[in-house]
C-alpha cells in the first residue's frame, strides 16, 4: 500500500496548471534504530538540557536561540524574530525554467521525492508537462518551501511520473576544482585502456536494488534475533586488506584480474 502524501498543491507551466500530491521518495522506517539504557536498571536514559556554567537543568521555556559572534559571546533570537524571516509556504510548484537534463551533476541533489498527478481531470496536464520534458532532455528548476526552508527543485521525469529532487544550497557544495585541479592530466596507453574496458566490461550487469542492500543492518537483525533466542553472537570476521606492494605494475595486474574474471561463475556477475 502506498504512502499518504505529505504534500499537496499545484503543478504549473505558464497557464497550465494541475493538481498534485508528493511523497518523499526515499524511507528509513525499516531501519534499525537503538535507544540508550542504563545498563544496571534497563531503563531509558533521557537527554536533559544542562547549563554549561553552573551544570543546571535548563527548563524548556528558558531556552533560546543564540549566534555565536565570538568567545562567549551570541546575539539571541527570539522565536518571534525568526519567524519574522521565514517565508511564506507557496503550495505551487512554478516551473520557473528548464536546463538540460545532464546539466546538473549528482552532487547538487539532496532529497528525492515522487510527484503525481491528484486529480484524474489534471492527469492530461501532468502527462504533457512530463513527456515534453522527456521529448526535450530536460530538467524543470522552480522553489518550493519544504522542511521550513525555501528551496531550489528539480523536477525529472521518470516512467509515468515525476522525480522532485530538492537540491542543496550553493554554499553546501564544495569547489571541485579545489581537489581535482590539482591532479596532473595524463595520456592513458591505450593497452591499459583496452584491458580496463575489458574488466568493466566483465562486470557490467543491469541494475537492481539488491546492489544498494544494506549488509549491515541484515548482520544486525540476525544479531538481534540470535541474542533474543540466548545465543552467543559470532566474532567478527576482519576484512584482508589490500597489499601495494603485491602489485607489480598495471598491466600485470590487469591481466590477472580478467584471468580471475573468466573464472568467475556468471551467476555472481
């Protein structure tokens, strides 16, 4: 059964406009989650707020919002004052332009989120909005407040619906030529290339989710299963690391990586 929407409002471009309804596209409900005890009681611990000077439980009500401006030193902000500066909630996502598909690389995106059509009489506006944008290898960039904050959005087109990314705010993302500038441009042989290809070409498979499981949280669960059941859990298995000196040079060890490949079942592609 799917989710309730989060989000409802409206889809528009210029005068066409048509009602939708959005949900977050990504879940962490099945996750894991642990909470702190006392170990000698087995009840929860609480977390208190606390003075730093005088290590005094801090009501509630007696809390506030502070900027620090330099040693020991804030400028306070009332509830009233940030409110004052927080924007207004639009429920219109107004595609305001479009940029090619490819044009905005993955570091920008921050969360994603199905968009869908919540009204059968507006599904034909939604449809055409979301096939030009397909037919043209395009992107739609609007704002939207989401998570008490406004927002750049990216809207992507995806089988019969849309992907709503939020993206993340210029100054979250890192100059990347701070880090790749750096690195020296080199000529690849092409013998190195021609194996490289081969290898990646032995591992290529199609996408599933099973590729993006988390082995973590199934070693938890069986932990926490065999703990109920009063068994003693196993020792952890260390990973060998990899030796550098083991590698003689690039060629030889691509050769026998594609060696090993051949020899590996497909099935385990």
């Amino acid at each position: 059964m799917a989710p309730r929407s989060f989000w409802k409002g409206y889809l528009k471009l210029s005068l066409v406009t048509c009602p939708v309804a959005m949900v977050p596209a990504i879940t962490e409900s099945e996750k894991v989650r642990f909470h702190t005890l006392n170990r000698s009681t087995g009840h929860r611990v609480e977390s208190i707020y606390v003075d730093s000077g005088t290590s005094q439980p801090v009501d509630k009500d007696d809390q506030v919002k502070g900027y620090q401006t330099g040693e020991g030193e804030y400028v306070i902000l009332e509830d009233t004052e940030l409110e004052s500066v927080a924007l207004e909630s639009t429920r219109t996502i107004d595609i305001e332009m479009f940029v090619p598909k490819d044009a905005i690389g993955s570091v920008w995106y921050d969360r994603p989120h199905y968009l869908v059509p919540d009204d059968p009489v507006g599904e034909e506006a939604f449809s055409v909005i979301r096939d030009a944008m397909e037919a043209t290898e395009v992107v739609g960039i609007s704002r939207l407040v989401l998570y008490r904050r406004e927002r750049a959005v990216m809207l992507e087109p995806r089988e019969r619906g849309i992907v709503l990314w939020t993206l993340r705010f210029g100054d979250e993302v890192r100059d990347p030529d701070l880090y790749f500038g750096p690195i020296k441009a080199r000529t690849v042989d092409t013998k190195v290339m021609s194996l490289v290809s081969a290898l990646i070409d032995e591992r290529t498979s199609a996408w599933t989710a099973d590729m993006a499981k988390d082995p973590v949280q199934e070693q938890l669960l069986s932990l926490i299963a065999s703990k109920k059941k009063g068994k003693r859990p196993s020792k952890p298995r260390r990973a060998a690391e990899p030796q550098a000196n083991n590698v003689i040079n690039i060629m030889d060890a691509l050769q026998r990586s594609l060696a090993a490949e051949g020899k590996r079942p497909k099935g385990r592609k």
